[in-house]
C-alpha cells in the first residue's frame, strides 16, 4: 500500500500478559521482546503511528473488580513506550436509554463509579510520575446521560481525551444517541 489504511495501533495489556482468565495471546519470547524493544519497535511502526494502551477489560468482565492495578496499568504503558493509555476501567455490557443511577443494575453503577474512581488514581498516577503517555480516561455508562455524566467528569479531572467503553454491542442508534448527550457536555 502507498499510505496505510490506519493512523494508530491498540494493544491491550491483558492480551500481551495475560489476565485472570489466562495467559495472553503473546509468547513468551514475543511479550520479552514488546517489554524490551518497545511497541514502536516491536510491531516497526513509522514515527506517524500513534500506539495506545489499554487494560483490556473485555477479558475480565466477569470479575467484580479489574485484577489490574492502576500502578500496573500504568507500567505496561511506560515500559512499553505507549504514545497514549486509556484507564484502567471496569467494563459495562448493557443499554437502558432511561435508566438512572437510582433504577439501573446496581452492578451497572458500581462500575462506573469504579471506572471513574479509577481513573482519577491513574490520571494522578501520570501526574505524580511525570509520565511521558498521554491520559486517556475510560468512560463507561448504560445510557446517553450516564456516558455524558462520564464523560463531564472525566474532564473535571483534566482529561483531555476520552475513550467511550463497552460499546461494541450497542446498536448504531443507541450510540449515536449516546454521542449526541455527550455532544452537551464535551470541551
């Protein structure tokens, strides 16, 4: 190809080491190799490539709580020479449109709260350190007011950028219906 047909490269940390549910998809060799080398090295990305962490939620969503640390998350991140991380967060597979803090699964909102307590650890984490990835903070939800709730609060604590969680089974209305709510609240 003349140009490649995308702009950035995603690795998801419970993918290279593992996580609760087994051993990752990364020999040995090859998870040795990404710590030493480095993402943009590993995979021979131009310097135009931007690479971005993730925790890899999907990969624990059965657990009540991430079996990562912020801490950890974080080290994955710098050791590997990410560009950008996303927080460490706590996935949510579900859609209420109506559906408030008070009336949905409280397992629902546990998670949010968790994902958004977490996220305020790991942006103070890259604070504290002086560290060179660039925060990008989890925003989960069930419904387009409990995103946009995230999402506001995600910015309160600095972030600059946000990733949107747990919508991979969502139907094309429901996020855009989603992004429209966050639409009223984003800087």
């Amino acid at each position: 190809l003349g140009q490649a047909p995308y702009h950035g490269i995603l690795v998801s940390k419970s993918i290279v080491d593992g996580s609760i549910n087994g051993s990752g998809k990364y020999s040995g060799a090859q998870r040795a190799r990404l710590y030493r080398m480095g993402v943009r090295r590993f995979f021979r990305l131009p310097d135009s490539v931007e690479t971005l962490g993730d925790n890899g939620a999907f990969n624990y969503v059965d657990e009540a709580v991430p079996p990562v640390t912020v801490a950890e998350t974080l080290d994955f991140y710098q050791e590997c020479d990410f560009d950008a991380g996303v927080s460490t967060d706590h996935v949510i597979f579900g859609y209420e449109a109506d559906a408030t803090e008070a009336t949905v699964d409280p397992e629902w909102a546990d998670r949010r709260k968790l994902t958004l307590r977490l996220a305020e650890d790991f942006i103070e984490l890259v604070r504290q350190r002086r560290a060179p990835v660039q925060p990008i903070g989890a925003a989960q939800g069930w419904s387009p007011a409990s995103y946009a709730d995230s999402v506001h609060s995600l910015q309160e604590m600095g972030y600059r950028r946000i990733a949107l969680g747990g919508m991979v089974p969502l139907k094309t209305g429901q996020i855009l219906a989603c992004l429209t709510r966050i639409a009223d609240v984003l800087r």
